[in-house]
C-alpha cells in the first residue's frame, strides 16, 4: 500500500532485520500443520481473533478506514473457515449469521461513493 514492499526492493537495497526479536513465544501459540478437526481449529481461531481484535483497537474505523475494513474481513473469513470443521448445522448458521454481523455494519457506515468491498 505504502511503495514499500519486498517486491519493489531492488538487489542494492537492505532488507532489515529484527536480530534481538524474540518471536518464540507467539511460534509456539500457532501451528503451520494443516488442521484436521474443530478442536484444532478453534484453537487457531481464538488466537487470531485475539489478534484482529487487538489490531482493531489501533486500526479504527474513522483513523483508518481501510486497515479496519480489512480486519473485519478478516474476522469473517475466521468465521468461515472455522464453520469448516464445525459438524452442527445450527453451529455453522451461527457462525455464518455473525459473519453478516461484522459485515453489515460496514455496508451502512461506509460511503459506497468513496468505499467499494
């Protein structure tokens, strides 16, 4: 979004690293094994939801309009991948009646003019 990402990088440019970040801690909260059953899910669920509900607390709708956007739809797409592994249909409509419950907010405070999801 902002000009500087990997790809705009040339071979002369120095890509900065992190040596005294210690990152073990969060590793070790997720996985990078596919998942194969709801508990496992669920897991990786709450630890990103807490993750998009903190981000969301800098990232606000009237500062930053479009990191919010994505973070909500971010959290929708949680909710759709988690109804996934969940076996009760009741369960997945739930699930899928909160994803319209983060979006449609969205749809009536933002300006279709200036917006487009």
């Amino acid at each position: 979004r902002d000009g500087n990402n990997i790809d705009s990088l040339s071979e002369n440019d120095q890509i900065p690293e992190f040596e005294d970040l210690d990152v073990s801690n969060q590793t070790s909260q997720i996985t990078d094994k596919r998942l194969h059953s709801y508990e496992d899910a669920k897991g990786v669920f709450i630890w990103t939801q807490k993750h998009l509900q903190s981000a969301q607390q800098y990232f606000t709708l009237d500062e930053r309009c479009s990191d919010y956007v994505d973070l909500v739809r971010d959290m929708s797409q949680l909710y759709k991948y988690l109804s996934y592994f969940e076996k009760d249909d009741d369960n997945k409509c739930k699930m899928h009646r909160r994803r319209a419950d983060l979006l449609e907010p969205l749809n009536r405070d933002l300006s279709p003019t200036h917006y487009l999801l």
